[in-house]
C-alpha cells in the first residue's frame, strides 16, 4: 500500500514528530508509514485522515502490484 502523508505533512506544515504526538505512535513510525515500510491500523488510518482532512482513500491507496 501506498500513501501521501509525507506530501499532506507538508502542505499542512507538520513535522513527522508533530503528527507521531497527534496520532500517538513514534516519529519512527510516521517514517515506516511513508517509506511504505508500514501499513497502518484502520484506525490509525482514520486518525491520519481526519488531521489533513480528507477520504483515507486520498491518503492511501493500493499498489498496482498489490
């Protein structure tokens, strides 16, 4: 799976420790999830998009090989 959360971070001018506090996970964490490295929960998820304020289906997505 893939996401835009390094790009929603910066169109919102957040951190990656900022939106770790926000969610609460580690900053490691956040770079997992953007480096495609971690799928998170649906929850998390949920969490994610109701900070950039969009569908999670705007912020993450399927690989065309997934």
């Amino acid at each position: 799976m893939k996401n835009s959360i390094k790009v929603e971070r910066a169109i919102h001018n957040i951190t990656q420790a900022n939106l770790a506090e926000i969610i609460g996970v580690s900053r490691q964490t956040v770079n997992a999830m953007e480096l495609n490295k971690y799928v998170p929960s649906t929850v998390l998820a949920l969490k994610i998009s109701k900070i950039f304020k969009k569908p999670v289906n705007e912020i993450f997505f399927l690989d065309s090989g997934d």
